[in-house]
C-alpha cells in the first residue's frame, strides 16, 4: 500500500498496518482515507481542509503583499485553503479570520493586543509571543463586535518600525492560526508538518553533495555483538543517571492558614495562603495546583481568584502584563460540584526560578458546622506538566466537629 502523508509521498507500508494506521489517526485526530483501487492510505492532520481568510492592513501597501504571501506560503503546506479578505462585509464561511492591523508609535517601544468575537472560543495566545517578550510587549485581549458568524482574531500591533511588521509578524499570525485550529488539541510533528520539513532537508543534504562530487561515507556498522550491545546499554543507563542528577526538579508546598469561627452562624471561615517554593536547580514551569474539599458540599471558596472569563478584565497589572490566578475552564465551577476539586492556574505564563517561590494569597473556605466526630479536610496538589513533576502540600487543613 502506498503510503501519503499530508499530500506527500512515504514509500509503501504493508497491508498489516492498516489497523495500526486508523488506530494512530482516531486517537489522534487525523484524517484517514484507504483508496483501495488506487491501493493507497492517506493520512492528514486535523488542520487539512480548514479554510482561514486573512486580512493586512498596515499603512505600507507593499507590506501587506509580502506578509499575506509569507503566511499563505507556511500555511498550504498544512493543507489549509487561504483566502484574503478585500472587505469589510460579514462572512459566513470558513473557520477562521484572521487579521492584521498596525499603528505607529512616537518612541522605539512595541505593544501588541488581541481582538476576538464571541464566535471564537478562549485561546491564550500569549504563550506564542514569549519568544518575542524582550521586544514586544503585550498589552491583553478586547472583544470584537461585529457581524462575522466565524471565529475572527484580530492582531493589533504598534511599532515604529516597518521592517518589524515585515520580518515578525508572518511567524505571529501563522502560529496564531494553528494555535486557533488546534485549540487544547497537543500539536504533533504531523499536524505541523515538521516531518516533511525533515525529510526534504535531509534530501537537500544528500543533493547537495552529489552535486560538490562529494564521496559517500560508508555504510554504518549495522550489527554489533552481545558484549558491545550490554557496553552501549551501560554507558546510556550512566548518562541519563548522570543527566538526571544534573538537573533536579523539586517544590516544597504548604498552607499557611487560620480558623476564625462565628459561633452565631455555626460557620468556619479559614484564611489561607498557598506557598511554592522551588527547592531544585531548575526552573518550574506554568504550576497548576487542586485544591480538594471533603465533604464537597460543605465548603465553600473565595478570595481573589478569578473565573477564567474575567481574568483579562478584573486581573491585576503589573510590569509584565496581567497577574494573579484563575480557575481552570469553562466548567470548573460544575466540576468542582461534582468532584470537589478545584483547579487553579496563573493568568499568565510563570517560572519559579530554583529557590524563589510564588503564592496564591487571600484564600477564604467557608465551612458548614458538622456533627460532632466528623472531620473536614482541604488538599492540595501542585502539577507542573512540563516537568512531569506533581506534588502533595506538606500540611493539610483539617477540622474535626
């Protein structure tokens, strides 16, 4: 069976991977097509097919065709239609807007803000700016409204220089679009296309040295013996032992809490501080914490977390843009019903450099009075994903009735 892979040729692949191939695609979102006259198997990411209308309006006419050519260059090759946008009236096809738009400013600073409308579900889109945080700094999002029935964002960008609009923003919007397409959805190297990237810069290395009349390097050892195979093995358990000593990842997490009863309403308020200390040498990454309730019908939270709907608007502005925390998804407050875990995250990207530490401060659990032998309890969790790394809060807070 012939074997295509986003529009691209891979050789051929026996009939017993059928199964194994639509296994892959199902769990991975991806299109999967068995041509069986043509005796071809085509797999396509989940971008294939997306159509995404894009719009540049700067003041440079000559700008926006080099930065509409740049981008719809990146973007076919994921199998995505692009289409520019001449106008202002409201589409009703599609699954994308994407837009561009520029001022300029009096002094050498950058700024960039995004636009969207109901129609486009909640994206951080910041996460794609961090590689640019040094020389353009982001000012938050504001809602769109206006008559498009498809999901419109709109990049908002001020500088003084035309030569950045030229050179940044192709990359700014490409990874916005594949950020908007995929939503929570992990990106993969085949939905980014990284391995037909791979195979044509390896064939590029191979033709361009046919053409320097460069001899090839003779084939690799492809056997080797059982007491050279246990030598490899040795030395490659000693390097990760070696690496993983090198780099230690680890967090110290406790409450720092008090009870204040009110004997009137048979409640408990608890005051609570949450700190995370890193006690590794590297750094700790985008920390996501649960707070558990028993019973969960019984407690109850406040304090100064945010509902993730209100982060950008209520959150607080410092140096680097909007801080503090907020809950986790749409539904967190259905979810927490149900499970009685709450969870938690920085409105922005955060590091905890080793040996400095972040706080979720100004917690309040309101507590029902129980009956007498019963005991309620709050956890806590911290999960730093890019780690791989979750940990349990040294002390837990707990009432007994």
């Amino acid at each position: 069976m012939k074997l295509k892979i986003n529009d691209q040729d891979w050789g051929s692949v026996p009939d017993y991977c059928l199964s194994a191939i639509q296994f892959f695609c199902v769990e991975n979102q991806y299109h999967y097509h068995w041509n069986k006259e043509e005796q071809t198997v085509e797999v396509n990411s989940s971008l294939h097919g997306k159509k995404v209308w894009l719009s540049v309006n700067t003041s440079n006419e000559s700008i926006n065709e080099e930065i509409n050519k740049k981008v719809k260059e990146v973007l076919i090759h994921y199998g995505i239609d692009i289409a520019f946008l001449d106008n202002s009236e409201g589409l009703s096809d599609g699954d994308l807007l994407i837009e561009l738009v520029s001022g300029k400013t009096k002094n050498d600073k950058r700024f960039v803000s995004f636009g969207y409308n109901e129609k486009l579900n909640p994206i951080n889109v910041k996460k794609i700016l961090s590689i640019h945080k040094k020389e353009l700094q982001f000012n938050g999002y504001y809602l769109l409204p206006e008559s498009h029935s498809i999901p419109h964002l709109r990049c908002s960008i001020q500088c003084k220089d035309e030569e950045f609009l030229l050179n940044e923003s192709p990359a700014i919007l490409t990874n916005c679009v594949l950020k908007v397409l995929l939503g929570n959805q992990k990106p993969t190297l085949l939905d980014l296309n990284v391995l037909h990237l791979l195979k044509t810069a390896g064939e590029a290395v191979e033709d361009s040295g046919k053409n320097r009349g460069q001899l090839k390097k003779p084939a690799r050892k492809t056997q080797i013996d059982d007491k050279e195979y246990e030598e490899i093995k040795k030395q490659k358990a000693k390097r990760k032992i070696r690496e993983a000593e090198a780099k230690k990842s680890s967090a110290e997490i406790y409450f720092d809490y008090i009870v204040l009863p009110n004997r009137k309403l048979e409640r408990y308020s608890i005051k609570a501080d949450l700190f995370i200390k890193n006690t590794g040498n590297t750094d700790l990454l985008n920390p996501k914490i649960c707070l558990r309730m028993n019973p969960p019908d019984k407690i109850e939270i406040g304090g100064q977390i945010l509902p993730p709907e209100m982060s950008d608007i209520f959150s607080i502005q410092g140096q680097n843009g909007a801080e503090g925390w907020k809950y986790m998804g749409e539904d967190w407050l259905e979810k927490a019903y149900e499970t009685g875990e709450y969870w938690i995250e920085t409105i922005q990207e955060s590091t905890i450099p080793p040996g400095e530490s972040i706080m979720v401060e100004g917690m309040q659990f309101t507590l029902e009075n129980l009956e007498e032998q019963e005991t309620s309890t709050i956890l806590g969790f911290v999960l730093f994903e890019e780690q791989g790394l979750q940990l349990n809060a040294n002390n837990t807070i707990r009432i007994t009735f």
